[in-house]
C-alpha cells in the first residue's frame, strides 16, 4: 500500500515538473526569425532591389516585411529610400507621399495574402489597389515586399527582385 502512495507522488511529481513545460511549449507558435538575421536578409534584398530599380530607371521607396506564422499579427519590417521618398505638391498636383503608398501596398497584402492591386475586393480605407507590391509564402511565414515610385509595372519588377533575395532564406 506505501508502495502505491510512493508512485502515485512519484507520477505527480513528474507530471507537475514536466507536463507544464511541455505544454508551453506544444502552445508556442513555430520558431521565427530573430530580427537580427531578418535585418541581413532585408539590407539585401533592399540593395537587389536598389540595383533593379537603377536598371529600370526608377526611384522610390521600398518596403520589405516578414509575417511569421500562417497569418498576419505582427511583421518585422525595412524601408529604404531609393532616390527619392516623395513627390512634392504642384497646383495641378497634391504630391505623393511614396513611404505612405509603399506602406498602403503593404498592408493591403497583409490582409488578402495576394499581391497589391490584384484582390478579389474593393480596396479599403487606407488601400489605394494599386500595384507594385508582391508577397509571398516562405518556409514559416509570409514575406510581403513593396515599391512605389515608378510605373506600376516597373514597381512590381522592383518588388519581384527583393522578393527573391527573402523567399529562399525566410
């Protein structure tokens, strides 16, 4: 009978010791990418595509981020400014704020998980559905990267540059 007593507290002893641990850790999402290798990989995706824009002729801003996780809650980001971060207001003009668009086109990926421009939906409050950003899955996470300064089609190239340079690594 002492014999039973000493296992059952010997069997909680042990579930109470390691069944805690084991279950935060079943409750952690995957592992993710620590900002500092994150940052390595955005300054060189951010030069890939510093250079495909001087190949385009083209100047702007860029944006890249990485989304852990199957869905969007938080992201690890980089921007740069590739010649210029804005087009100043004219009479005819109210300017565009190119950090402002670049973000827009992020963020609309964000939420439809398909390239800026390109969702089934209006765009909303905040969106401008315009192209020029891609996203993309990566091996645990998405990987959403943004230009804006040149034409739609030259900012998607942009885009498509530091979004090879992310996916294979992220």
């Amino acid at each position: 009978m002492k014999r039973q007593y000493i296992y059952a507290a010997l069997v909680i002893v042990a579930l109470v010791t390691v069944a805690p641990p084991l279950a935060l850790a079943a409750s952690r999402p995957h592992p993710s990418v620590s900002a500092k290798k994150f940052d390595a990989l955005a300054t060189r995706a951010i030069e890939a595509m510093r250079a495909r824009a001087a190949q385009l002729n083209v100047t702007g801003v860029a944006v890249v981020s990485y989304a852990p996780g199957a869905t969007v809650e938080g992201w690890l980001s980089k921007m740069a400014v590739i010649g210029r971060m804005k087009d100043a207001p004219t009479a005819a003009s109210k300017g565009n704020n190119l950090i402002g668009i670049a973000y827009a086109k992020s963020a609309e990926m964000a939420d439809t998980l398909q390239n800026s421009g390109t969702a089934s939906r209006p765009p909303m409050t905040g969106e401008f559905g315009w192209q020029g950003g891609v996203i993309g899955q990566g091996k645990t996470g998405h990987i959403i990267v943004a230009f804006s300064g040149g034409k739609s089609e030259d900012d998607v190239e942009v885009s498509r540059a530091g979004l090879a340079v992310l996916q294979p690594a992220l």
